[in-house]
C-alpha cells in the first residue's frame, strides 16, 4: 500500500488513488442534541461516524463518499487520514441532525439533509469499485437503493452492506425491506428487526445480519443460526447516538484487516459500548476505547 495521501474533494480525483479497502456511503454534516441541560454541538452523520471510527483503525484504507456543505471542518477526518477523495463540498448547508431529549427519556429526531438531499452518484471514484467493503450508511432507503443500483450497474465485486433506521422502517418500511433484500450484510437494531420481520410469515433476509441490542451487545446471524456477542460492562448511557455506526466501523474495518467476523464484532460492541458514555461520536471514551482495540489487534497479529 502507497503512503496516505489525503484528498479534499472533487477538484483532487485525478490524484494518484490509495489502497481503499473500506469504503463509506453516507451523510456527513452536524448533530445537535438537545438536552435537559442545554444543546450539545458536534460533527456527526453516519458517513462521518462510521468512517471516523474504521480509520481510527486501519486509516487511509478507508474512503468516504458524501456531500458537504460549505466550511464544515473536516480536519478530524484528514487527520485519521480517511480518503476523501469521494468527498463533494458542495455550496449550501451542511446535513443537520435534531435530536430533543425529553423529560420522560424519549427522544425525537429530525434530519435536514441539506447538500446531500440528493445522491450524486459522479461523486463515487472508480477506483473505489475495487474496494473489499461497500457500506450505505443511515439514510433515506430510496438513497439506498440508488447507490445499490450504480454499484450494482458497475459490477462492484464488495461485500456490500446497509445500515437500517427505525425512522425510516416505521415509515417506508417496503423500501427498507428491498434495500435488506438486495445487500450481503444488514445492520439493524432490535426495534427495527421487529419492524421489518417480526411477522414470523416474513422470511428474514438471506444475508447476514447484525443485530444491535444496546446494553445487551449484539447478534450475528448467518444462515439463521445466531452468535451471541454480549457487552462486557455496563456503561451509563450519556447518548446512545451514533452507536451503531461506530459498531458498524469497527466491525467493517477490523473484516478487512483480517479478523474473523465473531471476533470483529466483540471489538466492535466494545467501542459503540464506550460511544454512548459520551456526546458525538468522536468523545474521550471511544477515543481511548479504539486506540485500546488497535493496539490490541497490531500486538495479537505482531505475535503470530
């Protein structure tokens, strides 16, 4: 693998290409969560979660595909050397994400997608075709299923996987059904696992499916047969946002450094588990965490 070179956009794809073998679909913009408190601040969207947190472990080997709106900072990305060759920055607004905290501990959301409303497939550089990984983060399912289309159209040969969202299975739930049905790895919660199958006449997708249970860990299920993945502490959550996209980048970039999928998600529960102890998704605990898990997976390997 050449050494990492770090992209700013569209103006830069004619550069030479990294070595990307994980490549991230999805939003990147801010999170804003409104608390008892007071509102907390932070970069965040699945694109920019998931990414972050597969870099923070194997660095340039990931690639990011997104629309950014005007000066939204991507240094923390540049700096864990994520490829942003895939990275449009586009004027208007940035992707807003609104979650309001509530007295009885529910929680509402609200997505304002801003400049990446609307997929633009052009952004997708050829070369991360060849990548061993493919993941649609959270997002509309029809943008889901666009991108799966051109991938598809160009005979992308990854093992491609999606992120679904309770939002969008309670209200599309035909459209997310579709987007598990055309994918080879689904990553869901327990909530909405029960939405799109907890009718026993539906048949669960033949792919993989990650399961996350929160508190509880996690779920692998391949061919109908389950692994247990149970966390190893219980963390007191602060905010469960953005969890499940740290599991997904963990598990993803830990695939592709060569862990077995069992042991890829022990590691992976363990980082969303420190995720949730702070706000954003880039917090001391699951920065702390992830450094921890990459030295753990260089020294094991260093050993055999």
């Amino acid at each position: 693998m050449r050494g990492a070179e770090v992209h700013g956009g569209p103006s830069e794809r004619d550069a030479l290409p990294v070595s990307v073998e994980v490549v991230v679909i999805g939003h990147v913009g801010h999170s804003t969560v409104h608390t008892l408190a007071g509102p907390r601040r932070s970069s965040g969207g699945s694109g920019y979660a998931v990414a972050a947190s597969a870099a923070a472990l194997i660095g340039a080997r990931v690639g990011l595909v997104a629309q950014v709106g005007n000066g939204f900072d991507l240094s923390l990305l540049r700096r864990l050397r994520v490829d942003l060759t895939g990275v449009a920055e586009l004027p208007g607004p940035a992707a807003e994400l609104t979650i309001h905290e509530r007295a009885d501990g529910t929680r509402s959301f609200r997505a304002e997608l801003g400049v990446a409303a609307t997929v633009r497939p052009e952004t997708f550089p050829s070369f991360y075709l060849d990548a061993s990984y493919v993941h649609l983060g959270t997002a509309p399912p029809d943008q889901q299923l666009t991108w799966l289309e051109y991938l598809r159209k160009h005979r992308c040969d990854a093992q491609i996987s999606a992120d679904m969202f309770e939002h969008y299975v309670d209200t599309q739930l035909a459209t997310s059904r579709e987007v598990c049905e055309n994918v080879d790895l689904i990553f869901m919660n327990q909530a909405e696992y029960d939405g799109l199958y907890g009718d026993a006449r539906l048949p669960v997708p033949k792919a993989p499916l990650i399961v996350k249970r929160g508190s509880a860990g996690a779920r692998l299920l391949v061919d109908g047969h389950p692994q247990e993945v149970e966390a190893a502490a219980k963390t007191k959550v602060v905010d469960p946002t953005g969890g499940g996209e740290i599991l997904a980048g963990v598990f993803l970039a830990l695939r592709a450094y060569g862990q077995p999928a069992g042991e890829a998600l022990k590691y992976a529960v363990r980082a969303a588990t420190s995720c949730v102890a702070d706000y954003g998704v880039t917090g001391p605990h699951l920065t702390a965490e992830l450094e921890a898990i990459r030295r753990e997976v260089t020294d094991a390997r260093n050993l055999t």
